[in-house]
C-alpha cells in the first residue's frame, strides 16, 4: 500500500508540473521576447523622436514587411503592450516589468479625453485597468473614471448603444460592432469607483441590444449593425473585416463569448451567461473549427482548409472559456477547450526566441478583405494569451474558484 500510496503521489506531482509547465515555460517565452520588443521600440520611438512625427508613436501593433509597426496613443491597439507589460509583473513580481509598465502606461493618458473612439475599453482599461488592479494608484483610478465619462459621450438614449466608428460615414451613419462589447468592462468598472450608477445603466443597455441585434437564429454574430438615429430601428445588418454579411468572423465570435461572460461578471444576469454559452456552442460545434481549435480568420471563409488562421480569436476565446468555466455546469469543458488553446498557442504558434521583433504569437490576422495584417503577429493576440495563462494558472492553484 505504501508503494502504492507513492506511486500516486508521484503521478499527482508530476501531473501538477505539467499543468505549471505549460504556464510557467510560455510566460519565459513571453519575458525573453519581451525584451527583445523593448529593445525594437526604444529604437522605433527614437527614430520618430528624432523625425519630430505628429503623433508620436507610443507602442508596437504589427508587422509590416517584416518591420515593426509603431502607433500613435489614438489608435485602438496602444494599449495592449503595456497590458503585456503588466502581465508579466504580475506574474513574475519583477520590479522591472514594474517600472516599464508604468512608462507605457502612462504614455496613454491624453486618450481620458478622446472622445472620437469607441474603443476606451481596450486602449485604457488593458493599461490603466491592470495598472489600478495590481497597485492600486489612486491617479490610475481617476483616469480611468475620466475614460469612462468620455466614453459614455458616445451612448445615445434613442438607440440603446455605444456608437462604434466615426469613420466609414459613406457606409454607415450609426454603427456599432461587436468589438465594442470589450469596452463596456470600463463602465462597470466607474461604476463601482464612483458609485454612479449610469455607466451601469449605459453598459447594460449596450449589452442587451446587441444581443437582441447582433445575434443570428443559430447565435452566430454580425459584424456591424446600424441604427436609425431618429427610431433606433437597425438600418443594415453588414460586416467590415469578416468574409461576407451572413458569416461568422471568427474574432467577432471571440469578443461576443468574452464581453457576455465579462457581462454576467458584473450583472449576474443569466440573459448574459445564456448568450455567452450559446455562442461558445456555436464556435465549437462549427464544422470548419479545426482539431487544434485555433480558428480560421472566418468561419464561412470559401478557402478552407488553405485560409489563415487567426491566433487573436483563439486567445480571446481561451481567456473566455476560462472565466465563462466559473459560472457554468459546463465548466470542466471549457477548461478542457482552452486548455488545449493555450497549448497550441505555446508549442505550434509561438515566435522563435528572438525572432519577429518581440512578438509572442504569431500568425492572426487583422482584416483579411482589406489584405491588411494577414498572417502577422498582433499585440492583441498577445495580450490575450498572456491574460488567458493567467487566468489558467489562479484557477488551478485556487482549485477553480477565481480568476482575480
């Protein structure tokens, strides 16, 4: 018995190792690279010091031709790095993971006051949030309430909605996408800093029309709805980055499972955890999903199996399945599925050491009908990823309890 009894021990431990392997081996993949992306941006920001661009860039997005692709405070992906950077903080507890998201961070503070974008949530949430999360920074909360109040410039009674894109008015007078569900953890969070309830009331409201909107009969979403100003009726049905009108963009599919399951989070409404376990059905029940459960960039894309993939929506839905797993009968699944993202992720779609200027990931795809960002390493893909072993890793030393 007493052979037996070590024989089980042995296999509990080693099973434990492997489970922590798989974090603790992809979160020294992501440090060393990291390095290397400092390295290319200090080089990058420099240079456009030195050619006195307006606006300065502040962090890494892409690569174009195999060159790193730098953006301004304004655009939508500014803040995932320092998301990055706040992960492996929080992970590694090193001061000088510390002390660089705090650099890059605070780079993003102009952006409480852009009222022209949707996409709060991302740019300021992913920054400042994670950086209020594991410091507490008094000024950190206050620009992220100043983000929310600017954020909530863009709601409008009449449609129940955000609006999403300033641009594209040729096309669409008031739309919203899918994407924008992400931003509405921002409102939550003012809420709960402030006590005001009406960014709850705003996200909320947000959520439940797009539900009611965005969703097909087979709970697949659209990409873009758009809403009549004067009646709030929707006006066309349509997608921007997706394959055509009537299919599933498979990043859009991701942010719907993540921003519902953020939703009941916060709400506790079942509406919220239906919608987000009837989307996880559809993406994982599609025919065209592939065995390693990365997708390709659309479900319906004609060119399948010779389509990209894309490795942003496969770390948007792993980080999801995480969370969703706290919440549902189902949970063991979901543990199971992005258990095997993750996986995948590391071993099949990971940057050579030193290669692709720092990223983590490779292979997503940002707008395949616009040929833009197609088979690149994203920062978003990596700041999901990293937010997805996290959430992988306090879930199995909290024996399933919390992602917090």
């Amino acid at each position: 018995m007493k052979i037996i009894a070590g024989v089980i021990i042995v296999i509990s431990c080693s099973a434990m190792l492997k489970k922590d392997d798989v974090v603790r081996q992809a979160f020294d993949h992501a440090a060393k690279q990291t390095l290397v992306m400092l390295k290319e941006v200090a080089i990058k920001l420099q240079a456009a010091k030195a050619e006195s661009k307006n606006p300065m860039p502040v962090a890494p997005r892409t690569l174009k031709d195999g060159d790193l692709v730098v953006v301004p405070s304004r655009d939508w992906t500014s803040g995932f790095f320092s998301g990055v950077l706040w992960y492996l903080y929080e992970y590694t507890g090193k001061k000088e993971w510390l002390d660089e998201a705090k650099k890059f961070t605070a780079a993003m503070e102009q952006e409480k006051w852009n009222g022209k974008t949707h996409d709060m949530g991302f740019k300021m949430y992913c920054s400042y949030g994670n950086g209020y999360r594991l410091t507490k920074d008094a000024t950190y909360n206050d620009v992220l309430v100043q983000s929310a109040k600017t954020l909530s410039t863009r709601f409008r009674p009449i449609t129940g909605v955000l609006r999403s894109w300033d641009h594209s008015r040729d096309k669409w007078s008031y739309p919203v996408i899918i994407d924008n569900m992400m931003n509405l953890e921002l409102l939550f969070f003012a809420t709960r800093s402030t006590g005001d309830s009406s960014f709850y009331k705003i996200a909320v409201s947000h959520a439940k029309t797009t539900m009611k909107n965005h969703y097909r009969a087979d709970n697949s979403s659209y990409h873009v709805i758009e809403y009549d100003t004067l009646t709030g009726k929707v006006l066309k049905k349509n997608t921007h980055q997706g394959y055509a009108h009537e299919s599933a963009w498979s990043r859009g599919q991701a942010w719907g499972l993540y921003g519902f399951t953020m939703c009941y989070r916060e709400t506790k409404d079942k509406a919220f955890l239906e919608q987000a376990e009837k989307i996880a059905k559809y993406i994982f029940s599609h025919p065209h999903m592939p065995a390693d459960l990365i997708p390709y960039w659309d479900y319906d894309a004609p060119g399948i199996p010779n389509e990209p993939r894309d490795v942003s929506a496969a770390a948007v839905i792993a980080s999801g399945l995480y969370e969703l797993s706290l919440y549902s009968p189902n949970a063991k699944d979901y543990r199971a599925k992005a258990n095997t993202i993750v996986q995948n992720l590391s071993k099949n779609y990971a940057s050579p050491v030193g290669g692709s200027k720092g990223f983590i990931l490779l292979h997503s795809t940002g707008s395949k009908p616009a040929n833009s960002e197609v088979d690149v390493p994203l920062s978003y893909a990596d700041y999901y990823f990293l937010e997805a072993l996290l959430r992988k890793d306090k879930l199995e030393k909290t024996s399933y309890k919390s992602i917090q």
